[in-house]
C-alpha cells in the first residue's frame, strides 16, 4: 500500500489499527513508489529497535542503490549515509555519540532554561497585545529555533532561516532538496566559523571533540533536523491540548495535572517524531507468527506513531498518560534512541509552561474547527493553530510577572 501523510493524519489510531489487521508488519511504498516494511506494533517496534545486529543503521546495506532511486526523491536526504551517530555502528556509533554528548555541556540545562525563558517572553511580547496569534508560525516552531540556534552558535540571522527549511525538509514536498542543499549550506559555513573562532556553544564542543569537519557538519544536520522538527512538533501539540480543552485547563488552575503531565500524554498520542526513517534488514526476517517475511537488504520504517497506539498496550499508555514513566518510544528505543531527552524536555516544558503562566485564559479562536493537520509521515502537527486570550488580563499578568522575585517570574 501507498505510505502518504493524508492517510494517517486525521485519525491515526484508526489508521494504525486498520494496518495492524494485517499484521505488525506492513510492506508499503514510500513516495516515488520505493517499497519498504513499516512496523505499527508496540512489541515489534521494540524489537527493530533494540536488535542491532538484524537492524542495522548501516544505510550501506540497503539493496537499493542512490542510483535506483527516483530522481528527485524528496526523503533522499533522510536516507543519505553520512557521518554521524545516527548511522554508525559498533565502536564508531560509541565514539560519536559520546562526542555529541561531550558538546552538550557547553550549555548546561539551567543556561537552556534561561535561554528558553527569554526566547518565549520576547515572542509573547510580540504579539501579546494582539489577543490572537497563529501558536505554530509566532511560537511553537521560533521558541526551538532561537534556543537551538544559541545553543549551537548560530548568528540569529542563519538560525532564523531553518524556520522555513526544516518544515519543508520534513514535509517531504518538492521543495526538500532545495532546502536541504540551503541548510547544508548554512551549516558548512558555521563550522569553518567556529574552526576558527571557538566559543562557547555545541559546535565548538564537538570540534574540541576531535571530530573531523566532515563528522560536525553531519552532526549538526542530523541534531538540528532532527531537534528543531521534534521539539516544534511536541510544543505544538502540546499547546493544541491546552488551547482546545477547557477540562485540561480547568485541571492545571486546580492543580490536578500540571505542564509535564499534559506533554506526557502527548508523547503517547502524538509522538514528535511519528516514523523513523530507517532501518535495513541483514537477513531474512520474521518479527512474530504474524508478520511478514521482512526480506534481507529491505527498508525498514519503525513507527513510533503506531507503537504508541497500539491498542493491545491501552492499559500501560493509560497509566502513564499523566506521568511519563518512559514505556513510549517516542524517544526511540536501543542503542539509537535520542541522545538528547532531557534537553528537548527542557525546551518544551519551559516553552509552554510560560506561555501557561502569561496567557492562563487562552483558547482557541475557533473551537469547533477541525485542525488542519501538516503534511509530513515524519512528524504530525498541525499546520495553524489560531488561540485568543484577554489581552487586558494578559498586560496585567505581565507587569506583576514582571515584578515579581525572581523565583515567582
């Protein structure tokens, strides 16, 4: 069957359990008609991403080559072998990650949050007056961008250019390509920067690292694509969830969930990151008695969507909707999950509980308006999200904010 966002948008519970009628294992084309098997079951997603050996992230071992693809592809920069963590394996996956992981201490998570704080005041001091705004275009996807770009050094200037690029990057559309091409661009150029004037930030640390020019480029395409489309997509959702139920509300006033609660429940629903692309089978494989052969050299799609919703595992999701006790694999699973979780959390959580705390009144303009969902299988959000706010009551609230100690800010 076809793989195409329209599909699984609007209802992706349905969607998925329709596809688990025939099984956890699913063979699909991809746009541009490339075949692959997408995995929708909790257990078998587990599976594809804890088992190295039979799943590798070698994309070198795909039995179709770059040439075979259809030109223009607009996942070609999603399946590309390049030199970073996400693709290696064995001792060069270790050796590049712990790199990455050393860079992240340039900016510890307290400076994230002041960074993250200051990023979200000053894009609600822009349109707070207004009473209205578009949630996704003024906040959920520039918050991520501005704390992402001081994280790794960008002038604002570049950092602001991936708010156009990394949508359409992950949208998949025909201007992919062009985008990706900008993006590398960018990032080419930023690192000779920081060859030659080292500060602190996350590109510097990965070059005091010892990793090659070529090894930091690709990390950073790989961490910004990656992080700029997964933090937007979680915000976003989240802020979906406040602005469109008065029940989540009206639970936050009276203490009975707070901010890390309602981001929890989306990493269940709506996983920020909804189909990993990809896995290649080493040898012939059958997940469980209900599969199908997954034929060696294939392409192999987890979906953490799917996992995620998968009804036979209703009851944990349930139980862990209002706390996050990590049985999502939002997060992936195995030696490849992010590397990151914590600093994403940072970004999100002080993202939207600040806007939270400004515009405690806000909701959506146009409630029984269906939400226009994105157009990317890579994540799910929504296009627009129009919310309205008193904007008197939210003036107010910003000067006895304003003027509040410190810790009450």
């Amino acid at each position: 069957m076809p793989l195409s966002s329209a599909q699984m948008v609007d209802d992706p519970a349905d969607f998925y359990d329709r596809l688990r009628e025939h099984g956890p294992v699913v063979r699909v084309h991809l746009d541009g008609e490339v075949p692959a098997y997408l995995v929708t079951g909790y257990k078998e997603v587990n599976q594809v991403l804890k088992d190295g050996l039979r799943f590798t992230r070698d994309l070198g071992q795909w039995s179709i080559t770059p040439a075979e693809l259809p030109p223009g592809w607009p996942l070609q920069p999603h399946t590309v072998r390049r030199q970073n963590m996400l693709h290696a394996t064995g001792q060069e996956h270790v050796r590049l990650r712990a790199a990455f992981r050393h860079s992240l201490g340039k900016i510890g998570r307290g400076h994230l949050s002041v960074i993250v704080r200051t990023a979200a005041d000053q894009l609600i001091d822009a349109f707070v007056d207004d009473g209205h705004t578009d949630l996704v275009s003024r906040y959920a996807l520039p918050l991520p961008v501005a704390a992402l770009g001081r994280m790794f050094g960008f002038p604002p200037e570049e950092a602001t250019r991936f708010q156009r690029l990394i949508p359409a990057l992950l949208n998949g559309g025909e201007d992919a390509l062009d985008a990706n091409t900008e993006l590398t661009e960018i990032i080419a150029t930023h690192v000779s920067r920081r060859h030659a004037d080292p500060r602190a930030d996350v590109t510097s640390g990965l070059v005091e690292a010892g990793l090659s020019p070529d090894e930091v480029n690709q990390t950073l395409w790989l961490t910004i694509t990656a992080s700029v489309g997964a933090t937007t997509a979680w915000t976003a959702n989240s802020l979906l969830l406040l602005a469109r139920l008065e029940e989540t509300r009206g639970d936050l006033r009276g203490w009975l969930r707070d901010i890390p609660g309602v981001m929890a429940e989306v990493l269940w629903d709506h996983a920020p990151v909804q189909q990993l692309i990809a896995r290649i089978a080493t040898a012939d494989v059958v997940l469980d008695d209900t599969s199908a052969l997954i034929p060696r050299g294939s392409l192999v799609v987890p979906s953490l969507a799917g996992a995620n919703l998968d009804g036979a595992f209703d009851e944990m999701r349930k139980a862990s909707a209002y706390e996050d006790n990590g049985s999502h694999v939002a997060f992936g699973n195995g030696a490849h999950e992010c590397p990151a979780p914590e600093e994403a959390r940072v970004i999100v959580q002080g993202g939207v509980d600040r806007l939270w705390t400004r515009l405690p009144d806000i909701h959506l303009t146009h409630p029984a308006q269906a939400v226009e969902w994105g157009d990317s299988i890579l994540t799910r959000m929504p296009k627009h999200l129009s919310a309205s706010w008193d904007p008197t009551q939210a003036h107010h609230r910003g000067e006895a904010l304003a003027h509040a100690p410190t810790g009450d800010r």
